[in-house]
C-alpha cells in the first residue's frame, strides 16, 4: 500500500508531498536516503518507515543523536505503528503520513467574491484610477491656490508622485503580509482595491461639500460624512483582509469593521476631547459656493429673524445651566 | 525822568519774578496741601493679604467719602469673598475701605472710609477752558504720590462714553486719582491712557451725578443688580442715538453699505488694489466705537464694530472665487474680551436668506448671555452676498452688552441699510 510524506515547515505548512509505494522507506539527511531532509539536526540515516503486517505504517529510529517523536510529542523508544495523517518529528524536522485512502475534503467551488476583488488587479483600471486620483488633486491645487505662482505649483505637482507612493505603500504592505504566510502576494489586486476605494471617498466627500452647502450646514450632514467614510474604510479593510488573509468570511468582516470604527471613532474623540476648550469661538458653517449648488429653498428675512429670535431663548437657557469648570 | 524809568523797570522785573515764583508755589503748595486727602487704595487678596490690584483714591469735602475707578476696586465689588479693600494714607496709616455706590459706564466707585482729612477735595463742574493747566494726582506703580502738570484739551470726541481728553501722562496706578485744576478742585478722576502724554479723565458732572444717586438712594444694597441696570440703560442710551440717526450710506463696490452713521463711530479702510499679486482684490471698510466698559479684570463690554468687505477676483473661475470666498469668513469672533465665567458659549444659526429685494446672502447670526447680568447679550453677524460668481460683499457686525429688542433693532437697521445689486 502506498504512502504519502508531507515535509512541513515549522509553521506546519506543507513544503513537500513525496508518494511511495515500496514497503520500506529511509529516512535522513544522506543521499542514499529514499526522503533526502536537509534540517541540519536531522541525523545522515535518522529513521525508517516500515510497512507491517497488520498493513499499518510503522516509523523506526535508527539510533538518531536527536530522536523521533510522533503526535502528541512523545519521543520513539520502539517501533510504532502511525495513524494516517498523523505527525511526526524527525529531530525538529515535522512530517506528516497519510495512507493512500485517506479522505480528502471536497472540491472547492470557484470563491464568487474573490474572484471578482481580483478584477481589481487589471492594469486598465489602475490607470484609471490613478489618472483620476491626480486629476482630483490637481483640481484641488487649482481650487486652493489660484495665484500663478510657478514655484508653488511646481512644489505642489512634485508632490503628486509622493502621495501615490504614499497610497501604494498599504497594499504593498498587505502584499508582503499575504506572502510571507506563504499565500498569493495579489498586490494589484490590493492596489487597484485601494485606489478605487480613495477614489470614492473623494466623491463622498464632493457630494457632501455640496450637500453641507444646501442643508446649511446640518449636524445630519456631518453625521452622514462620517457615516459614509467609516462605511467605506470598513469594506475597503474586508477587501483587502478577502484577499489577504486566510481566516474565515466571519473573522475578516469583524476584524475589518474593529478597525475601521477604530480609526473613525479616534477622530470623533479627539473632537470631543479638544471641543470643550474652543467653546468661545462662535462655531458656525462657513461654506460658501456659487448660488447654483444650493439645492435648497432659501429661508426669507422673516423667518431668519425669528430664528434669531430662538438664539436669544437659547442662550438664556444655556446661562440657567451650572457652568461646568 | 530816567530814574523813574529806572524804578518802573525794576518794578515790572520784580512783578515778573514775584509772578513766576508764585505760579511755581501754587503746584508745590497744592501738592503739600492736598497729599493727606489723597489715597492709595489696594485689593487684598483674603488668603494670602498679598496685594491684587492698586490705585488711587482720593476724600471728598462732601459727602466725606473716598472716589476712585471702579476698575480699581472691581475685584472686591465682584468677589467680596475672596478680596477686601484697604487704603494707605501719607502717613503711612492703612485703614478699611467699604464700597457704597458704582457706575461702570463712566468707571467710578463711591468708597466709605473713617479716614478724615484735613483739606479735602471739592468738585469743580464747569469745564475749564481749553489749554488750561490742570493737574493729575496719584501714585503711578507704587512709587508714592505724584503730580502730574498738563492740559485740558476738551472733550474726547470720538467716545460715547465722555471722556475729557488730557494731555499728560497717567500711568497705571494712579487710575482713580483726581484730575485738579490750579485751585486745587476737581475736575476729573484719572482713568486711562494711550501712551505718549494722551491721559483719558472722568469729568467731574459724572461724579456729580453718580453722587447725587447716592445722596437719593444711601448705599447700594445689590452693587451687581445696579451695574446691570446700568448696562442695560447705557446700552438703550447708546444704540437709540444710533437707530434714529439719519445712516449716511456710501458706494462699496457692488453695493452700498453705512458709514460713519454717528459721532462716536469712526470708520477706516483698506485695500490691497494696487497689488497685482493677489488673485482677490479686496476692499475692506471697518467702522468702530472702540470705547469699551471695564466690567472685571477679564471681561469687557460696551463695543460696536461694523465690517465690510467687497471681494472680486475677475480672472478667477466661480468655484476658485469661492474656495477663498468662504476663507474670508471663517474666522468670526467677538471683539470684547470674555471668559467662559462670564458668557455662555456662541449659539449660532447659519442660512441662506433671500431678501425681500430678491437678492441672496449666507448669513449667521450667533448670541451669547452675559451669566450674571440677565438680558443681555453679545451678538455677532455676518453676511456674504450670493449672487455675483466673481464678487462677494460680506457685511459684518458685532454687538457687545445688548439687550434683545436693541440687537433686533440694530440687525433691522442694519438690513435694510446695506445692500447690493
């Protein structure tokens, strides 16, 4: 009856699956071995797996000077009969044997999710996305800083390379993280995911300017700005952890939306924090933009004046509240 | 002949000296007869009896009281539990001082001593003439009782608040000392400088009055419910002055906005037209009545501030005209000072208002309360017009110490006043 050898590393990944089908297999670091290791505490003949009669594989030490050990790590004294698909160590050397009848799980369907996240990766669409991402900035540029000074301009569009390194360098990192656990490194794939995601914020952000400026400056629109960001961040944080990491659907989603809230909350509590000490300031919504923007009815004088009127009622209550020191 | 011309000239020389001598010993003997009735008041902190706050005081003849400015003796007024009040004399005696009576809108304070001395002050009401002599007494930064010659130079024009302008130092510390002319009477109390030989004076009619109030009412019982119903009549006073005024208006850019509408309030302006570099040309108008009532150490009121700014960037797209645009209105603030004891926080509403001319503006309107004098308010306006894509008129105003039915006035007047096409 065949065998099958897996060598694992020490994460117990597997590195090699070797396939036997004679009734005695040597194992070690010399050249005549049948499984040639290469652990440098493997011994040059450390051990021998042998078919017995009852048709189980049994694993024999060879005298070894740092020993076998089979699951649950208890060191071979005797020869010892092997369930299939149990470990075994071969000094620190970790090997895995299977007989040939071993069941393996069923054929995995095609990942519907993943294969469309790495639709991402086309090198159309990142250059799309990027020639997107500058034009935004550079029409910021052009929005701040009208004057037609060279220097400024030239300093700013130098920048521009920076700030997409800038953006690259998070998909790289989930690039090298997903490679060194010995999975597909999908780093365009993470990139084009990550533009794409920078490029919707940016338009959640140009549609909330304009709608701040219709709703004059409504608490809802900023709640529903920092909403819209927190809800992007988070599935951004899932495509990438999709992509990335080999932990179940449940797992990526909650580490996703932890760390997504994380980073948004971070910035409602330093604004909580630092609100009470700016108290004296009058806090008011200053946007302004061309008439044509304002998607709302404008209020009459009259109804302002009553508003103001309100304001005066405000502050009297707010003058019966115990100052807070 | 010659000898009586001889005896006439000897005669008109030794006028001469004898008049000189005597002008020279008028200031000295008015120094020597009036130090004992002059004051230095202090505030003394209860816990540690160290010293807060300086100036002078001086005794009245009658009522046989002690003046000073209440800017002296604020901190006792406000928080008696925390300061008390004590005077040193020229005899190096110090003794209690017990505030009676108040008025923050002229910066007097009654005191009550047991000190006597033995030539008090009298008040002087007629004004002297201008380039008069006059003498300001009192103890500049601790360094003992000075006199200070100078010259009545009339009325401070620019001030709702009469302020006798005087041509002489005062210096910090003698806040409080009487203002005297060459008889010795009283026809100021020393109460602000701006540097250079300008020294601000209470006339004396003020101190009348605030001592005739006194004369009909005893001693205040509620020095805070007095200072608020002194607030609130100034403010009345003021603001009525400046509502029925006939608003002369003056073209500014694409509109037309108020000028100096009264006496007491200046205007002045800038631009940065003649600076190519700028992308936003920017025309600004700033009218003020700076003039301010000192109600504690850190707490002012009584201002009015009127500001406007006509923007224009031709060669800028709307939405580039804009992005600055709204920079010039981000920063508003209040232009008394305040703390957060003494005011509640900006309550602010922001819109976009169309007036009934059909034009459109962003406006904001913000209110704060004064905590311990009800109904009254500092309040803060600002409007940016709307209906230019490469020109902006933004009108400004602030309100320091008002009540509601004068801010409602003021913001009506104040409407129907600017405009734009």
């Amino acid at each position: 009856m065949a065998v099958i050898i897996e060598v694992l590393n020490k994460q117990h990944k597997v590195i090699e699956r070797h396939r036997f089908t004679q009734p005695r297999i040597a194992l070690g670091r010399a050249y005549n071995n049948d499984l040639i290791l290469y652990d440098k505490h493997v011994s040059p003949h450390h051990a021998e797996l042998v078919l017995g009669g009852d048709g189980r594989w049994q694993l024999v030490d060879l005298a070894s000077l740092n020993g076998s050990f089979v699951e649950p790590l208890q060191p071979l004294t005797q020869a010892t009969g092997l369930q299939s698909g149990q470990l075994c160590w071969l000094g620190e050397q970790a090997l895995r044997i299977y007989d040939e009848h071993h069941p393996v799980p069923a054929a995995l369907p095609y990942n519907n999710i993943e294969q469309r996240l790495r639709r991402f990766g086309h090198p159309a669409l990142i250059v799309l996305l990027v020639l997107f991402l500058l034009a935004e900035e550079l029409f910021s540029l052009w929005l701040a800083a009208p004057e037609q000074n060279q220097n400024r301009w030239s300093r700013n569009l130098l920048n521009l390379p920076l700030l997409m390194l800038g953006l690259s360098l998070w998909p790289a990192l989930l690039a090298i993280w997903a490679k060194i656990n010995q999975h597909e490194a999908r780093f365009l794939p993470q990139l084009g995911l990550t533009f794409a995601a920078v490029a919707l914020m940016e338009c959640w952000q140009a549609l909330m300017t304009v709608l701040n400026f219709s709703l004059n400056g409504a608490a809802a629109v900023v709640w529903l700005g920092d909403i819209g960001q927190t809800a992007l961040v988070i599935l951004l944080l899932t495509a990438n952890f999709y992509l990335a990491l080999q932990i179940s659907v449940l797992k990526k989603v909650a580490l996703a939306s932890g760390l997504g809230l994380l980073l948004s909350l971070q910035g409602v509590a330093v604004s909580l924090l630092f609100e009470n000490q700016n108290n004296l300031q009058p806090q008011f919504d200053n946007s302004l933009m061309p008439l044509t923007f304002y998607l709302n009815k404008p209020v009459s004088s009259e109804e302002f004046s009553k508003d103001s009127d309100e304001l005066f009622r405000q502050a009297d209550e707010a003058r019966e509240e115990p100052l807070q020191r | 002949m010659r000898l009586q011309t001889f005896y006439c000239a000897l005669l008109s020389v030794l006028l001469l000296l004898y008049s000189a001598q005597g002008r020279a010993d008028s200031a000295e003997q008015l120094f020597a007869r009036f130090e004992p009735a002059l004051l230095q008041v202090r505030v003394l902190e209860r816990a540690s009896g160290a010293k807060a706050a300086i100036g002078t005081g001086f005794v009245l003849e009658n009522p046989a009281l002690v003046v000073t400015n209440y800017h002296v003796v604020s901190e006792a007024v406000l928080a008696p539990e925390k300061y008390q009040l004590e005077y040193l004399n020229s005899g190096q005696q110090k003794g209690a001082l017990q505030v009676l009576a108040v008025d923050v809108i002229n910066d007097l304070a009654l005191i009550s001593t047991e000190y006597r001395a033995p030539h008090p002050f009298q008040i002087q009401l007629t004004k002297p003439v201008q380039g008069a002599t006059i003498y300001s007494l009192g103890n500049p930064h601790d360094l003992g009782m000075i006199l200070v010659p100078g010259t009545y130079n009339g009325m401070q024009k620019y001030s709702f608040y009469p302020r006798i302008h005087f041509t002489g130092s005062v210096n910090s510390g003698m806040s409080g000392g009487p203002a005297v002319d060459v008889n010795g009477q009283v026809v100021g109390v020393n109460v602000a400088s701006a540097g250079n030989q300008l020294g601000f004076l209470v006339p004396a009619d003020a101190l009348q009055q605030l001592l005739l109030r006194y004369q009909q009412e005893g001693q205040s019982k509620d020095l805070r419910a007095d200072i608020e119903r002194q607030l609130l009549a100034s403010q009345q006073a003021m603001y009525s002055e400046m509502l029925k005024a006939d608003w002369k208006l003056k073209d500014f850019g694409i509109g037309k906005v108020p000028d100096e509408v009264v006496d007491f309030v200046r205007c002045w302006g800038e631009s940065n037209v003649d600076k190519d570099k700028d992308a936003i040309k920017k025309v600004t108008a700033f009218c003020s009545q700076s003039e301010e009532i000192f109600l504690s150490q850190h707490f002012t009121s009584g201002r009015v501030e009127m500001q406007f700014e006509w923007l224009e960037g031709k060669d800028l797209h709307p939405l580039q005209f804009f992005s600055l645009y709204e920079q010039n209105i981000a920063r508003a603030n209040a232009d008394n000072q305040a703390l957060k004891e003494d005011v509640t926080a900006f309550e602010c509403q922001h819109q976009v208002v169309q007036q009934p001319t059909g034009q459109h503006a962003k406006m904001i309107y913000c209110v704060r309360a004064y905590r311990a004098y009800a109904g009254l308010y500092d309040v803060l306006y600002l409007a940016a017009s709307l209906d230019h894509q490469q020109q902006g008129l933004i009108s400004h105003y602030t309100l320091s110490g008002v009540s509601q039915d004068t801010a409602r006035a003021f913001s009506q007047k104040f409407s129907g006043a600017v405009s734009w096409q």
